[in-house]
C-alpha cells in the first residue's frame, strides 16, 4: 500500500467514514474501499450503513442513490464530474411523456438514471435484477428506461410482457460490436465469454454467459475454465486477475474504459475526506418519492 493509500486509510479511520467503490475504479481505489460492489450492492450497502460519512467512488447517480436511501447521512463523492452518459439521455419530463402515452403501464427504470428520473418512476432495478424486478410486476405493459439494450434483453427474457424501451444507452458498452467479439475469439481461442447485457443484441448472442458486473466475477471464479473473455469496462478483468491468478483474463476490446468512472483519483478521496467535498443534496421531495422506487428495487431483489 502507497503512503498516499495509507494517509487515505488513517483519515477515513479518524472520520468514521464508509467509502464504497465500485468495481469500474482504478485498483487503486479499490484497494482502499471498505466495499468493492456493483450498483445493486452498493444502493443495498448505504440503506444499511451506520456510518454518519460515506464516500462514494463511482459516478454521480450512484451517490444520489446513496442519499435517498440514507437521507440523514452526509454522502461524499471525490469529483464533481464524475457522471453517467446514459443518465443523462433521460428526463422527468420524458417520463411523464411516455406515462401519459401509455397509462396502463408500471415505469422500470435502470438505477443508471438521475434522483429526479427515480422519482417518477415506480421502480428501479440494476442489471442483476431487472429481470426479476419486470416479473414481480402486476402490470402486463413495461415502460423501461433509460437502456434500450437491457430493455432488450429484459424483453427476451420475459415474453409475456410487452416491454416498451427508450433509446438510451451506454456509450461504453453499446459501442462494442460482432466484429471485436470475432477478433476477441480468433485472439483468445478457447476462452469463455462473459458479457453484461448493456452490450447489444450481437455481441450478447455470443457470449457463454450474461450478467451483471458481480455476476461476471461470481461466474468468472467459480468456473472450472481458465481463460475468459470479460466484456464489461476493463477494470473487472484487472480485478479478476488480482483474484484469481491461476486463471487468465482479457478485456472483450481495449476500447471498454468508463472515462467518467476514472476521473477520480487517491488525491481527489483524500480531498474529499479532509474537505468535506463534492456533498451530495437532494430536495426532500425528490428524495421522498426517488426512495419509494429504490426501495422497491432492494426489497424485490430479495424475494
């Protein structure tokens, strides 16, 4: 551990603090995180966390998320700009729109989505529990948002609902094509493909599994085979690496890198920790209503 890593870990100790990161940060990161997680685990993390400080190493609507579900928490995150592309493709205003078209349907919305999205839709899901959050549903129609691709995938998975999905995406996965699944192969012969199913249709028809970022790692550890090609952002196969040694792990392309997710760096927690920035607010009303639908998320998550 680096002395910068150390001063981190004696400043978080000073503080109390939680720091969650997930699994798209630098090693770095990682290694000073009390959790490493998706966006599932993490939500579920800060609902129960006793600490009265929690740093959160991800994008923004990954701290939102922690401040609706731990309201009376101050939330931290290290860098003001760290945000999501496909958040961003999707606002209340569209939500009431497609409400409004298609009234008997219940809103999923993909917790990649900002407080204010949350809080008009009826529930959110992560991409480990869509499927089972569209089930859990009374309603026969689906508004899905913002991913179209999970929409998708969510739709062939659950045929008896009519899925209506919006045209949001994320850049960093959707840009993934056959091709680079073709050349990943031809490169890797042999190896398993592992993919998250915010890639499209064509590189997911290839793959021997689909999943969420934790359950690419989970399939990844737990599987007899010895090489894997992991198509979700590049840090997962860095990290598998680091877990398991024994076993070789290769990035679908060179191209799979959240630019957003690496914006935060060690100096920018430390800064955070002594400084108190960036916080984290919320109106109280967007936090109210954001909450129900996350809520909903963890609790049918468990069922």
């Amino acid at each position: 551990m680096t002395e910068l890593q150390e001063l981190i870990k004696a400043e978080k100790a000073a503080q109390a603090a939680l720091i969650l990161a997930h699994y798209y940060q630098t090693m770095d990161i990682q290694e000073i995180a009390d959790h490493v997680c998706d966006s599932f685990e993490m939500a579920r993390l800060a609902r129960s966390a006793g600490e009265e400080l929690l740093i959160i190493c991800g994008v923004r609507f990954m701290a939102e998320s922690a401040k609706i579900l731990n309201p009376g928490k101050k939330v931290l995150m290290p860098t003001a700009g760290a945000g999501c592309p496909m958040a961003d493709m999707i606002s209340p205003e569209d939500v009431v729109a497609l409400r409004s078209k298609y009234p008997d349907a219940a809103v999923v919305c993909y917790v990649n989505s900002s407080a204010a999205v949350k809080a008009v839709s009826d529930i959110c899901c992560t991409s480990s529990s869509a499927e089972k959050v569209v089930r859990s549903l009374p309603e026969k129609r689906i508004v899905f948002i913002p991913d179209r691709n999970l929409g998708a995938f969510v739709a062939a998975k659950v045929p008896e609902k009519e899925i209506i999905m919006h045209s949001g995406y994320c850049p960093v996965h959707d840009r993934v094509g056959e091709m680079d699944v073709m050349n990943a192969k031809i490169k890797h012969e042999g190896a398993k493909l592992l993919v998250h199913p915010e890639c499209r249709e064509e590189v997911l028809r290839h793959a021997d599994h689909i999943g969420s970022t934790a359950e690419i790692i989970q399939t990844a550890l737990s599987s007899d085979a010895r090489e894997f090609i992991i198509g979700t952002e590049a840090e997962v196969a860095e990290r598998l690496s680091n877990l398991a040694p024994e076993k070789a792990f290769y990035p679908l392309t060179d191209d799979f890198i959240c630019g957003d997710m690496k914006t935060i760096t060690l100096p920018d927690v430390l800064r955070c920790l002594r400084e108190g920035v960036v916080e984290i607010k919320l109106d109280a009303d967007i936090i109210e209503a954001a909450r129900k639908s996350l809520d909903r998320m963890i609790d049918a998550g468990r069922a």
